[in-house]
C-alpha cells in the first residue's frame, strides 16, 4: 500500500465513524457538551527550551501491539508521563490500526487535569465534529495531518480548534507539507507575538515515517529541520527512541519530541521519559 493510499484508507475509516457518531448524536448536541465541558488544561512551554509530548497507544502499524498495552491503564500511564515531566500526552483515538478509543481520552483527560497537562486527541481528523468530540471528551489540542486534507477541510479544522480553544499540531511529511503549515500559519489572524508563558496555539512538526513502509527514514529529522516556521514551536515526530535521539533532535532545532512506541514499550516509562528531556534541554542550551 502506498503512503497515499495508507491515508486515503485512514481518512476514509474515519469519514465513516464521523457519520456513525453524527447518527447517534447530533452535532448541536455534541457542542453544547463541548461547551459545558470543563476548560482543559493550556500546552505551557518549559523555559528550559525543550519538552516532550509523551503518547498513549496500545498499538502501531509498524511494529504491531506494544508491550505495555497488555495492561494499559490510560488514567495510570498518563499521570506516569506527566509525572515524569511530559508538557503534554498525546492520546490515540483511532480503533481500526491503533486500538485507541475516545474512552482513552477521557481516562486520561480526566486524569492530568489536575496535574494542569493537557491531553491531545491524535487521530485522523477529517471534520470539525471531530474536534468537537475532542473539546468535549476533555482534549487540550488535536493533530491535523497537512497532507491527507483539502485546503479548505484544513482551513474547516484549525478554525475548529481556535473556537474550540485547543492547541493544534500541524503534521508535515515532507518539504510540500511544510509549506503548507507555513501558508496556514500565514493565514491566521492572531500572528502578533504572545508572552513567552501564553499557551501555545500551534506547533509544527516533522513524521519521519514513510508512508508506505512505515518505517523511520535516518536523517529526514535534521533535514526538514531548516525548513520548519520558526514563529511556532517546532515538533520531532517518530524516531526518537532514546536520550541520545532527543538530544540529536534537540540540536537539530526541535522544540519538542513526540515520543509514543518507545515509552509504551519501556519497562521504566517515566525514567525513560526524564531522561529525554533532560538530554533534550542539555542538547537544547548548547545549540542557543
């Protein structure tokens, strides 16, 4: 299957569930819940210059079923991970390749809220239902993958998320994805420079993977790196497995890394997770 085809199957399944959801509760409905919902928690920059989005998901198309989802315990792991030091977890939703469910995201929504983390709905997000869906099951911030949307669904979806108040993560593949992200970025209206400590709105990042082999590609990291917008916070996306990778990414220029089969499949998932970030900010500093 090709890269394209791998999405075009994705963004289908996931037109579907749209469709089934909507039948079984009506997007008005699904509003007033994502406005009574309680506000979560903003994405918050470390000053230290370097952080970690640390992921929950029970299963990957590259390497199968990970070792911690034998007794996945989403409220457990993602308190583990924020405990650790993550500034966010990233909580996959999608049933079909990943085994994920939006009852995964309110057990861990619920769960960092008071620890002031937020959790942020990975999927592959083709309607603004769904990004209500994630307002309303208690997300922070939702990822919206650049290449597998039309302009104007893209446009459909970050002005979701902005009346939504969530943060979104722009996924680029390639050179032609981050372009994208910059016209995006260009577009919207609230460019003006924030505070340092004002949450984050958008980020930008780079998945290393290829599309069709899902494997990691070596290098396409640090090359893409030059390319990224330097207005947003820049994100590493696959292929960071240790505290020697999160330093290297660090050095390349990323902001943060997201970082999911890795520590799901560590026997020490919040030592693993301290470490990177600790190498990341070392890494971080001498490259400033």
């Amino acid at each position: 299957m090709s890269g394209a085809d791998f999405l075009q199957a994705m963004a289908q399944a996931s037109r579907e569930r749209v469709a089934a959801a909507r039948a079984a509760l009506a997007e008005g409905a699904l509003l007033k819940q994502a406005q009574d919902s309680a506000p979560p928690p903003p994405l918050l920059r470390s000053a230290a210059g370097f952080d970690l989005i640390a992921e929950l998901k029970l299963r990957s198309p590259a390497v199968g079923m990970l070792q911690a989802a034998q007794d996945a315990d989403p409220a457990g792991r993602a308190v583990t991970y924020a405990q650790a030091g993550a500034a966010a977890v990233s909580v996959l939703t999608e049933p079909s390749r990943f085994d994920g469910s939006l009852a995964h995201l309110d057990a861990a929504s619920g769960a960092l809220r008071a620890l002031r983390v937020p959790a942020m709905r990975k999927d592959f997000l083709v309607d603004p239902y769904q990004v209500l869906e994630a307002r309303a099951h208690g997300a922070g911030g939702v990822l919206i993958i650049l290449r597998m949307l039309s302009r104007p669904q893209l446009a459909e979806l970050c002005s979701a998320a902005r009346t939504c108040g969530l943060f979104a993560l722009l996924e680029a593949f390639d050179e032609a994805d981050i372009d994208l992200a910059h016209d995006i970025l260009d577009a919207q209206a609230d460019r003006e420079p924030l505070p340092a400590r004002a949450p984050v709105q958008w980020l930008v990042g780079v998945n290393c993977r290829d599309l069709a082999t899902l494997q990691v590609v070596p290098g396409r990291l640090e090359e893409l790196a030059r390319l990224l917008p330097t207005q947003v916070p820049r994100v590493a996306e696959s292929g960071v497995a240790t505290a020697v990778d999160a330093g290297r990414i660090a050095a390349a220029g990323y902001d943060l890394a997201l970082v999911g089969s890795a520590l799901m499949g560590a026997g020490h998932p919040g030592a693993l997770a301290r470490e990177m970030i600790v190498a990341g900010r070392r890494a971080r500093q001498q490259w400033i």
